[in-house]
C-alpha cells in the first residue's frame, strides 16, 4: 500500500496546493518525486512523531491541509495527547497515515504492533477512523480524507497486499463496500486482513455455505445503514479485524447493536487479535496463524459457530 500511497498523494498534491507532507524520518526514498516536485511541501520532522503533529496542527491552523506519515505504533500511541488535544479539540484538517498497521512489521517484534491504534483512536471527538482493505481502497480512502473538515487516521498495511478492488472504489467515510454477494451469512473485514477472509470464504463455499462479504473500512463513523440491513437479513455477522477485540471494529460494532434495537438481529462473531502481548519473532503470515487469524482458523470459527446457531 505504501508505493500506492505515495502515488496518491502526488497526485493529489499537485491538484491541491494546499496539501502538505510531513514524514517521521520514513519513507525517504519512497518520496523523492514529491520532495523533487514540491520541495516547499515535505517536512522530514525526525524520530519525533508527537512534535509532528504538533507541527501538523499549526500548519491546520494557517489553512493549510497536513497529511504525516510515520509506522502506525508510532504515529498514534507515541503521540495520543497530541492527536486528542492538538487535532480532536480543535477538529482540524489534518490527515494521519500509519503504515504498517497491524501485524504488517511482525518480525521488527512487538514495539512496532500497531494492534490497539483503532480502538484508540475512535475514542476522540471529531476523529474518523479509516482501514482501507487495498491499495486502491487506500486510494479512495485518501482522497476522501484530504477533502474532510477534520482530524482522519489511515491504517494502512505495508506492501504486497493482494488486490481486493479492481480500480478505486466509490470510496466514502462512513460507508461499506460490497465485495461478494451471498445468502447464508455475511462477513464484515476490515483493513488488509480481507485477503484472509476471501480464503475463508472459498472453505465456506466448499461446505455449502454462502457469504455475503463486505469490507468495512470506515471504523468511524460506522456504516449504521448497512449494519442494520446485514443484522435484519443475516442469521449471522461476522467482523474480522487485525486489532485487540477490546475496542476495535467488533467492538464499536457491539457497541451499536447494543444500543440498536433490532427485534430479529441475527448473531454476531467477533474475530480478532486475543487481549496479550504477542512477544515472538516471526513474520505477518506467522503471526496471524500463531494468534487464529489465518484463512483456515477463520474458516474454522466461522463453521464452528454456524453449527451452534443452526441447531
């Protein structure tokens, strides 16, 4: 996703001058071009992601649209105070991107897990909370937060994440975006993790069952519209997300159905990463098999649970 970000965000640059890139001390060489193209707008501000930010919402303040970019554990928990006090209280336009999201940088251990950032960042006033499953999704996810009258995180994964899309997809905040239509059960997957899911899905096919599979990627505000129509007509729902269960998509979506009153909702499975530290080595392949996350173990879970609502 990352050459595709730094594609986009050219692009966009040159259509709107206002956009200006800040980058903690990452992704040098992936943004010669713009630093070549628009040497007034690319700051390397260093290691020091909660000064970034803070420079972000100064550079808001005078009209300007700052988009920083820095790996996701650090361009979120490392700054949260700035993000919350800076940018949420103040609700200005400026664009957060953490790349590598989730288990993306696995085998740097466990300081660069950005497993938590969702649920952390939901949390604040005025922030909208992206997870583009693509490139081209990431795209689309892009263009929407450069043009928003607010704080907008983007996770995003790190590189070589299969296609979902073909080409950029009607991309709007607070909307699902329908992947597969089926009859049986639908499937809620959020951010790179989608790919997994697919292979899930073709296990489920194999057993007879149809999945409805949309990817989710506005973790806030949440597509209320569709929540409602897949719990009406879904005996089962099921979200699947590379964060901690505690506070994540599955989480909000929870959160929801609690408040909701739907009188025939179907169930709902949550899959996610389990509340603990994961301290092995390894890389994103084997840490998602290690923590039940893998295509097969989301096949397992999701049969595992059709059987006991089906009885």
């Amino acid at each position: 996703m990352r050459n595709a970000f730094a594609d986009e965000i050219g692009r966009l640059a040159t259509d709107d001058t206002d956009i200006v890139l800040l980058s903690g001390d990452i992704g040098n060489r992936l943004f010669d071009k713009f630093q070549k193209k628009f040497s007034q707008r690319f700051v390397n501000c260093g290691v020091a992601e909660a000064n970034m930010t803070g420079v972000a919402a100064g550079l808001a303040m005078t009209g300007l649209k700052p988009v920083t970019y820095s790996i996701a554990a650090f361009n979120t928990h490392r700054c949260l105070e700035q993000i919350r006090v800076d940018l949420c209280y103040h609700n200005l336009p400026v664009t957060i991107i953490g790349v590598g999201g989730g288990l993306s940088y696995a085998g740097l251990g466990y300081t660069h897990h950005a497993s938590e950032d969702l649920g952390a960042l939901r949390l604040f006033p005025n922030m909208t909370v992206l997870c583009p499953c693509d490139a081209n999704e990431l795209r689309g996810a892009l263009r929407a937060a450069v043009t928003h009258h607010g704080p907008v995180y983007i996770r995003m994964g790190k590189k070589g994440e299969p296609d979902i899309h073909h080409g950029v997809p009607d991309f709007a905040i607070g909307k699902g975006l329908k992947v597969k239509e089926g009859d049986d059960i639908c499937i809620l997957g959020v951010g790179s993790i989608l790919s997994e899911v697919l292979k899930a899905d073709t296990l489920l096919t194999e057993q007879g069952i149809s999945s409805s599979i949309y990817s989710f990627p506005s973790v806030k505000p949440l597509d209320e519209g569709l929540l409602q129509r897949v719990f009406n007509r879904f005996p089962l729902v099921v979200s699947v997300e590379e964060h901690t269960r505690l506070g994540g998509t599955g989480a909000a979506i929870a959160e929801w159905l609690v408040d909701t009153y739907l009188s025939n909702a179907g169930a709902f499975l949550r899959l996610a990463l389990p509340d603990k530290v994961f301290n092995e080595g390894g890389d994103q392949h084997y840490a998602r098999e290690s923590l039940g996350l893998t295509g097969k173990q989301i096949f397992d879970k999701i049969l595992a649970k059709v059987k006991i609502i089906s009885k």
